[in-house]
C-alpha cells in the first residue's frame, strides 16, 4: 500500500500502541520526550521522509500525524512538491485553500514559505507547507500536516501553517 494510503487509512484517536502496529515494519526513531510523539524514517516518491505522530497528554490517542521533507535541495524539493500535491489532489479532491505568499523581507528566515495548501475533509485539516532556500527559508522543505478537524486540543486545525517544516526541519537534521 502506498504511504499517504496507509496515512489517509487511519483515525484520529487510534492509540499509540495502534498506530504503531500499523507501521510495524518501519525502523523507529526514540520517542520524543516532552511532545509525546513517535518518528518513523521511510521513503516516499523517491525520497527520504520522517513520519511523526502525536498523541494528546494523558489518552495517549493519536491527534495529529506529520510527514517532512528536509535536507533535501531546492531542486529536489521542486521535482518532489507537485507529485505531493497530486497524490493528496487524488485522495481528497481540490484544495480549500492555497497561497503564494511574496517574499518579504521583514518576515523571519524560519517563516518563509514558497507555498501552502489546505483540504478539509468530514474529520480532518489537512495542509501543506512548501519552503525554499531561493525564497529565504533558513529551513527549506515540505511538510505535510494531518489533524483532527473537530479537537480543541489540536492547534492544526487553528493555525495550520509552517509547524511541519520548522518543525521537522530541525528534528531531521538532529536525528540525521
């Protein structure tokens, strides 16, 4: 089964346990100590990719699932960025939202993006984040967010803008 099948196969709420039989033949990073998340490494259309789950304090129930590109040249990001938009274009039809925002200089290096999309399905929030070292990113990459639509204790579906690149970026580059 492709990977954003298996991702898009699966709930918001399942638990840890779960989630993680669900990709038991994946090679797991240690889990995260303060945001009580599991990281897995895969490849995904041809590149390598970190997968990472977080589940809500004190249930343990799975909230949101990230996936990233990072460490990767802007050329690469480029060949990569359309294959992702047409692989979730093709699970949950168009986009509700997309943005080019221009480049400005005053925003910080570790806020700009090239790109953003967001889809909205019955239960989920689902955005995209597409940074590039041209545009001034101090982090370029693709982040891909899954969250819960209708959970308060999730901010993804709040502000679902630039976590998965920041984010991932930095959590990449240390476990690389």
């Amino acid at each position: 089964m492709d990977l954003l099948e298996q991702i898009k196969s699966l709930h918001c709420g399942i638990s840890k346990s779960d989630y993680q039989k669900s990709f038991s033949d994946k090679k797991w990073q240690p889990e995260h100590p303060t945001d009580n998340a599991v990281i897995f490494g895969d490849t995904y259309l041809g590149y390598p990719v970190f997968i990472t789950a977080y589940f809500f304090d004190g249930t343990n129930k799975l909230g949101r699932l990230a996936l990233g590109y990072s460490n990767l040249s802007d050329n690469e990001l480029k060949d990569i960025y359309p294959k992702v938009i047409d692989g979730l274009t093709k699970n949950y039809g168009a986009p509700q939202f997309s943005e080019t925002p221009e480049i400005d200089s005053t925003t910080p290096p570790e806020f700009r993006i090239s790109e953003m999309k967001t889809w909205k399905t019955t239960d989920s929030v689902i955005s995209t984040t597409f940074a590039l070292a041209e545009s001034g990113s101090t982090m370029p990459g693709i982040g891909i967010i899954w969250g819960d639509r209708e959970s308060v204790l999730d901010p993804i579906h709040q502000t679902p803008i630039l976590f998965p690149v920041s984010y991932l970026g930095a959590v990449n580059s240390a476990n690389a």
